[in-house]
C-alpha cells in the first residue's frame, strides 16, 4: 500500500501545482485526428461556459488548430522506435491570458531550419508579418515545399505576441521542441516582454517530467460537467482502440463513475455552480491509473469516509449482495444518487478504493480517489 | 395507444415503442447526468400501457454500456414489466454483444433477480 499512498500524494501535489498556475487542460499521448477532434471539441466548450469573447475564442481556436497539426505533422514526419516520447499539448489560462503550448521530438537535424523560421517570425511586427505571410504562401505555392512555417506566421499573427520555445535534448538523434503561444484576453493589452511566457515554459517542462515519470497519458484540470465528460471519455476511447473490449468498457465504466462522482457530489471553493477538479490516468505496465480530486463539503467528509470503508470492508460475494440491495432499495433514487457508483467501483476493478481526504479551508476538503483497473 | 419513440444521442438510448407494429426497444448507451428524468417518462407510458386492452409483446434491450445511475432505472423498467405480465404475454429479449462479459453479466443478474421472462441473446 506504500506505493499507492505515495501516488495519492502526488495527485494532490500534482493539483496544487496545477492549480496554482491555473492550468486548465493537458493531454499527453499519441495524437490522431479523432483526438485532436476531441481536444478542440472540449477546449470550445470551456470557452463557451466561461463566456469568452468570439473574438478571442476564435483566435485561441485558430492557434490550437495550428498547434495540433504541427505535433500530428512531426508525428508522421519522424515516427521512429528511437524516440518513446509522445506529443503533449496543454491550454492555460493565468492572469487574463492564454497560453497554448504544444510539444514534440523532432530530429535535431531539423532544428536550425527551424530556429531560423522562429527567430525571424519573432523579429517581425504585425505589418510585416501579413506580409511574410503572403510571401511564404506564394513562395510554397510555386515550389510546392508545403506548409513550411505558414502555420507558425499565423499563430504569431492570431496571438499578437512573440513565440516562446526551447529544445530539450532526448537522444543523439531527438530534441523535444516547446512551443508556447500567448493570447491576452484583453483585446488591447499585449505583454510587449516575453519573460512570462518563459517562465509559464519553465513550469510546463518541470509538469511534463513530473508527468512522464508517472506515465500519465491524459489530464485534465477544469470544469467538470456532462460535456466535459462525454469529451474526456471520447479522447480516451481514442486512445485506447486497439485494446481488447473488455479493457476498454472497464475503464470507460470506472471514468463515467468518477467523473459523474464530481458532476453530482463536488464542491465549489468559489461558491458558484461549477465543478473545478482534476482528473487524470496514467499507465502502468499494463495496469490503468484513474484519479481524481475535487472539493468536498467538511460536513460530508465522515459519511463519505463511512462509505468508503464500508464498501472496502465487504468481500466480493458481500459486494454483488449488497449492489443487489441497493439496486432494489427505492429510498435511495434521486437525480442525484442511486447509491450505487462506489460499490460498482470496487466490483469492477475488484480491489479496495484508496482515497485520501485533505483540509483545504475551515468549509472544505479535497478529496482524492484512486482506481486500478487491469 | 400512442408510440414513443426518442431518437439517441451522445449518452441516451434511442427509445421505440410502437405497438401498432410489435416493436418495444431500448438501443445503445445511457449514461445520462440526470437518469431518473430520461426514464420517468418511458416508464409513465408503460405503466399507461398496463392499463389498455393491448395485447403482449416482446421488449428488446440492446445496450452497449449503462452507468449506475441508468442501471437502477432499468430495474424500474424490468420491475414495471414483471408487473405487466399478470396482465399480458410478454417476453423480454436482453441482447448482448458475444464478447461483451459486462452487459452479459448485467443481464444474467437482471434475470435472476426479476421474473419477467427475460432470456440473454448473444449477437455477432
């Protein structure tokens, strides 16, 4: 069990630190058209419940469709047993901004080219950059080179401010690229220096280790509705076509549990209607991961612990008894609560849930779950 | 009496019941936020239908995945329908893909528990 508390622990770490920079959503793993569909069918709809600006969402739109096809682009371009490193892209939202950072392995090779593009996008106002723009699209329109840095021109265009990257060395072959695209929420309000972007940087690369060490392949980090649900599950249906069925439907089963978990039962801290937690798997062996944390009511925190403990204490014949029971026990039967979501957790994975429950103020705690499925 | 039908979407099933042409069914996944208002109403129409002078049927269940929340909404369903077969011949069909243990499994205890004449029918 020692491991398993160390790995709850660094759920709650993982959410603070997220939490702190208000980072809103983090994908890790192979991207594929249905994926990258999913990302930006989840993004638009966090956009459109905090009620952003058109014109903001559809700038941020525009850069994360950019940002997507590069990764997928490179993906193709470089696929090779030589580097395990999948793409990583993630949206923040800090301080009026947004920052879109993708990363990947690219071939360094490849890199001064690359920096090349970068430093002289970088070096040029907004003026100039319509007109680089024009002049790199005729120019691929007659040598027929084919993307070649049009989609970075257009997101400097659409964010307004410089882009921020870095290249991390894999192997003697791959570098890991950052690119990091600032979008001021503000339509006047530019950051005119770009030490922010560098430090929001910094922190994705100390994240994106913490996440490979544990072997997360999704996280996300935001608002827990129906929707966010049903694009969360998608992603990772997605992602997990080629296991076998069974697999598959328990882990779909086990994330629809813990996620309406939060839908119905978690806490504000803001005190508004909105569900704020953290939801993420990470992969080990052959084992999956599932986790998530969100605030809960003080008042509440003995009767869940209760519950808790109840269903771990029951062996797996007491168990489907005891699902049967609550299945037929009609008290329990509101909108709310069937009272049969942490029993069918434990069915399904057949293990105990371990779970750990932190003060967070003098009206709140946050509470952790985890779930092993295999 | 008049049909039901509710067409799919991302997390409820589509609903058809016709009886004019035999067809009683409920056809892919339910995990709703909100189950026991997605199911009050179909089980409003069973119940008004206990309570004409049609004849029985056969009700076909064809779910590919159910959350908790749907799966006490079901027994709801299966309980009412136990209820109906004082009154009518009904038969109830629980179709499961053959190499789906979870919903085969779903339907075996729904069987045991509830006697409505529910046979398990594997399909390719």
């Amino acid at each position: 069990m020692a491991t398993q508390h160390s790995e709850i622990s660094y759920a709650y770490r993982l959410f603070e630190g997220m939490q702190k920079d208000n980072l809103s959503y983090i994908y890790r793993g192979v991207f594929s058209q249905n994926i990258t569909d999913g990302i930006l069918t989840l993004t638009e709809s966090n956009l459109d419940k905090s009620g952003e600006d058109s014109k903001i969402k559809k700038r941020v739109f525009t850069i994360m469709v950019e940002g997507l096809q590069n990764i997928t682009r490179h993906q193709e371009m470089e696929e090779s047993s030589d580097v395990k490193e999948t793409g990583i892209f993630l949206i923040q939202d800090v301080d009026n901004r947004y920052y879109i950072t993708t990363g990947n392995p690219i071939l360094k090779r490849n890199i001064p080219n690359l920096t090349e593009q970068l430093n002289k996008i970088n070096s040029l106002d907004n003026e100039e950059l319509k007109n680089y723009y024009k002049r790199v699209l005729n120019d691929n329109i007659i040598s027929d080179k084919g993307g070649a840095g049009l989609g970075l021109i257009e997101m400097a265009r659409k964010s307004g401010n410089k882009l921020v990257y870095d290249f991390v060395d894999l192997n003697d072959n791959y570098s890991y690229f950052y690119l990091n695209t600032e979008i001021s929420q503000n339509e006047t309000e530019h950051s005119p220096e770009v030490h922010k972007a560098t430090h929001a940087l910094e922190n994705i690369k100390v994240i994106h280790r913490l996440l490979n060490q544990e072997d997360v392949v999704l996280i996300f980090n935001g608002i827990f509705n129906q929707e966010s649900l049903l694009n969360l599950l998608s992603i990772m249906e997605n992602q997990m076509m080629e296991h076998n069925l069974n697999l598959k439907k328990k882990v779909f089963n086990i994330m629809v549990e813990m996620l309406q978990n939060i839908v119905k039962h978690g806490a504000n801290s803001l005190d508004n209607n909105l569900n704020p937690g953290i939801f993420f798997i990470n992969q080990k062996g052959k084992q999956y991961h599932l986790n998530t944390g969100n605030y809960i009511y003080k008042s509440e925190v003995e009767n869940l612990k209760k519950k808790i403990n109840y269903v771990n204490s029951l062996s797996m014949d007491e168990l489907n008894t005891f699902y049967e029971k609550s299945l037929f026990n009609f008290q329990i039967d509101t909108s709310k609560e069937a009272g049969l979501g942490l029993i069918e957790l434990r069915l399904k994975t057949n293990r105990k849930l371990t779970f750990e429950i932190n003060d967070f103020n003098e009206k709140f705690s946050f509470f952790v779950l985890q779930t092993v499925v295999d | 009496m008049e049909k039901l039908i509710i067409e799919h979407t991302e997390d409820t099933p589509k609903v058809h019941f016709e009886p004019e042409i035999g067809i009683f069914s409920i056809e892919g996944r339910s995990l709703p936020e909100n189950a026991v208002a997605f199911y009050n109403p179909i089980l409003e129409w069973l119940k008004q239908y206990e309570n004409t002078e049609n004849k029985g049927f056969t009700f076909d269940f064809k779910l590919d995945y159910f959350n908790t929340a749907s799966a006490k909404q079901i027994t709801k369903l299966l309980i009412q329908l136990q209820q109906m077969t004082q009154k009518f011949d009904i038969k109830v069909n629980w179709h499961y893909y053959v190499e789906d243990a979870d919903i085969m499994a779903s339907g075996l205890r729904f069987a045991k528990l509830i006697k409505a004449n529910i046979e398990l029918l594997p399909y390719e």
